[in-house]
C-alpha cells in the first residue's frame, strides 16, 4: 500500500509563504489524485486543493485561491502545496492524501504542523 511523507511545515509570519512537499512510496497511476486537506485547532478537516496525476488539473478551496499553489513531479512522486500571503487563520495540520476518485482520501499522511502568526 502507499505511503504518504509530508514535509515543510512550520512557523511563519502573516503574508509569509511556506512550501508543503508529498512524497509518495511508488509511482501512481496517471488516474490518481493528490491532494492537501487540513485541519484548524478545534475544527474539522476541510479540503485544501488537488492535483490530477495525468493532466495536472488541479482543485482549489475558495478560501485559498489566488493564495495556494499546487503542483505535482511525476518523476519525484512528489505533490507540492506552495502557500503565500498566508493568514492566522490557515493555521492548522495539513494532510496529504491520494486516491483513485474524488475526493482523493484513500491514503493520508501523517501531516505536518503550518502556524501563521499576526
């Protein structure tokens, strides 16, 4: 079964940036979705964005459009949630994921923690 490693998380500044990575343990197969969720302190997992594996079509939460930037490396098995102006309130644990179907939550990392401070 695959695994998910997150790294990139951490403390940073209001209109910061900080750059999440996912690397996978295998391939995946150009159907695959990856994807970022998170959680904020006291509240429920909520979708962040998703990449499709064969055609790079990616997914946005509104709260995050214009602000986050996903990306995938094939070659790398790796998805990457690249996040500028960053606001207090996207302070939570994000979550990697991937799966065959939407949303994409077969598998899930063990997530990282991503603090804004004002």
């Amino acid at each position: 079964q695959v695994q998910l490693a997150e790294s990139g998380g951490g403390l940073v500044q209001t209109g910061g940036s900080l750059r999440l990575s996912c690397t996978a343990s295998e391939r995946l197969y150009s159907s695959y979705i990856m994807g970022w969720f998170r959680q904020p302190p006291g509240k429920e997992r909520e979708f962040v964005a998703a990449v499709r594996q064969g055609t790079g079509g990616t997914t946005y939460a509104d709260s995050v459009k214009g602000r986050f930037t996903i990306s995938r490396d094939r070659t790398k098995n790796t998805a990457y949630l690249q996040m500028d102006s960053l606001k207090p309130e996207d302070t939570a644990v994000y979550y990697c994921t991937c799966g065959s179907t939407w949303p994409p939550q077969t598998t899930w990392g063990q997530g990282v923690q991503v603090t804004v401070s004002s």
